[in-house]
C-alpha cells in the first residue's frame, strides 16, 4: 500500500492484497466498460466474465476498481460486480476525490481513474477495452480524454486494443509522443483501432513477447510514467475498418447534432455504434477485452518474475 492508498481510505480485496504481499501477478481492470456506460446487458455480464476467467486463466488475480458507498475499491465481491453492472455515474481520476468527500453511492471508473488507483495500490498493470482520445473536432472542442494524462502519471501497463477510431488516431498518437508515454505494438505493426486490427497507422515499436514489455516499465525514466501496449483484435472478430467508419461517422454526427459535450461524448458515441451497427460491434468488443485481459496476465506474470 502507498500514502496515497492510505490518505484516499482505499480498500483492497483481501484475495488482491495477498497477491501483491507475496509478489503473485495481479491485473486491474477498470468498471465503466462493464457498467450502462460502457456496454448494453446482457453483453456487460459477459464481458466482465470473459475478461476474469481470461486473467485467472493466465494465474493472475483480477483487480476491478470502482467507487462504492463513498470508498475507492480495488477487487470486488460478486455483490460488488451486481452494482457495477448497473452502474451510470462515470469517474474519471478528477473525479475520485469529489466522489470520496461527497461519499457517492457508485462512481464507475474510467480509463484513468483506473490507473490511478491501481498504483494507489501497487499494480502494475491494467487491462481495459480500448483507451479514451483525442477527439476528431478537438481544434474547437479542445476535448482530450484525461486517459492520455494518467497513462503519463502513472507507472502501470496499460493493455489496451488501442482506440476507438471515431477518435483523433493521429493526434491521439502525437499527443502519446508529446506526453512522453512509450507505445507499443504486441506481435503487430499497426496502432489498433478497436473494432479493426489497423487503419494504416505505425505503431513507434513492435514487441513480441511479455518479458519486454515488462522490461520496458522497469527501464522507465520518468518515476511516473506508464506504458501503453495495443494488442490488435482477434482476428476472427475484426470488423473492417471500411465497414465501420460511416457508421461511426453517422454517430459522430449524432453527438454534434445533440449537443452533447463533456463526459458525455463518449458514452453517447458508444451507444450510437451500437445501434448503427445493429449490435454487431458487441461480439467484436467483448472478444478483443478478453483478449487484451489474457495478455495483461502474461504482463503481469512477467513483471511478477522480474521482483
Ligand atoms: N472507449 C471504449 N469503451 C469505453 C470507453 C472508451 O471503447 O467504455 C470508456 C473508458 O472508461 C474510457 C472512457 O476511459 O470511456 C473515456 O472517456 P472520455 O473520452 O470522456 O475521457
Ligand atoms: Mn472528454
């Protein structure tokens, strides 16, 4: 535990925290991709089982953080999961603290609340879906998901199927660069967008194995930065990229034409694919975070042997 676990009340599943006592791989996953606004029932159900069973099928203990009764939580119980699953209060790291000091019933964490508090409690890796962006429009709008920053703020691995390509891809890898956040690619060449193994765009490095990632966190400069792994899509569950992208300008044009902005952008975009692609992107995405969660166990497991 660090001061920070300390001073924030944070409480740590007692399976979770002998893991991490003994040195045994621990992977944290985060609650909004499983609550309403990450993903429809029952396909939330499914993927938070999918993506546990992945974890402990690679001898890692999964750690899904969230606010509960006012407490920041890492590892749930099953009742924990029942709320989780029902969820609709988005927290991303700004938030944690409002959400503590004003004792809120649930708060799902996003991206980057996630990797805040999985080093608040001493893990080094995190498994999610696919990261938050720069926005397309972002000259105007100025929105860039508070994801980037944490990935900077933090030491943790975040495993990821990279973004979703109604982002800013480019930008999202520039500002990655800026912000000093190494990229990796796992076994594949190519920056994955989501739903598709590629849109054309380099990843910095390819690595090929767990053993080196792991090294590449160990060998960081900077105290307090992350690590961004993107392991493309099965490829069984590909959804081309030339079959996606109208249907994910459609919900783009959706969200301008409502007005939304803020935290809500991302959710209401979400929900849109979801229905433009008649829910043919669920499969697609509860296929790639079981896959990424599997390969966080690896991660995990190699950074384990690494101490
Ligand atoms: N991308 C997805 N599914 C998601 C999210 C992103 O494909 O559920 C969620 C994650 O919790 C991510 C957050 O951290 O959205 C980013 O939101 P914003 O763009 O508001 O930063
Ligand atoms: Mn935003």
């Amino acid at each position: 535990m660090t001061s920070t676990a300390a001073r924030i009340g944070l409480v740590v599943a007692d399976e979770v925290a002998t893991a991490l006592a003994e040195g045994r791989p621990v992977v944290a996953m985060e609650s909004t991709i499983f609550s309403n606004l990450g993903l429809p029932a029952p396909g939330n159900r499914e993927a938070f089982d999918r993506c546990e069973a992945a974890v402990r099928a690679g001898g890692a203990v999964p750690a899904v953080t969230a606010l509960l009764d006012g407490r920041p939580r890492v590892g749930l119980t099953a009742d924990d999961v029942d709320r989780v699953l029902t969820g609709s209060s988005k927290v991303a790291e700004r938030d944690v603290p409002v959400a503590i000091a004003q004792r809120w019933a649930e708060g799902m964490t996003t991206v980057s609340a996630s990797v805040a508090l999985a080093h608040a409690a001493g893990i080094e890796v995190f498994a999610t879906g696919g990261i938050g962006g720069v926005h397309r429009g972002v000259d105007t709008t100025g929105d860039i998901s508070a994801d980037l920053d944490a990935l900077a703020s933090h030491p943790v691995v975040t495993v990821c199927a990279g973004a979703k390509a109604f982002l800013d891809l480019p930008r999202t890898l520039e500002h990655l660069e800026a912000i000093g956040v190494p990229v990796l690619g796992w076994r594949h060449d190519w920056f994955p967008a989501f739903y598709s193994r590629s849109v054309g765009l380099p990843v910095p490095h390819r690595v090929e194995d767990a053993a080196t990632v792991a090294g590449v966190l160990r060998a960081r400069l900077r105290e307090d930065t992350g690590v961004l792994l993107g392991v493309p899509i099965p490829e069984a569950a590909e959804i081309p990229a030339e079959e996606i992208e109208a249907k994910m300008l459609r919900a783009l044009a959706a969200a301008a034409e409502a007005g939304v902005t803020g935290p809500k952008v991302t959710p209401f975009i979400l929900a849109r694919i979801e229905a433009e692609t008649d829910g043919e992107s669920i499969p697609a995405n509860l296929a790639l975070a079981e896959n990424n969660a599997a390969v966080a166990a690896e991660v995990a497991t190699a950074l384990s042997a690494l101490r």
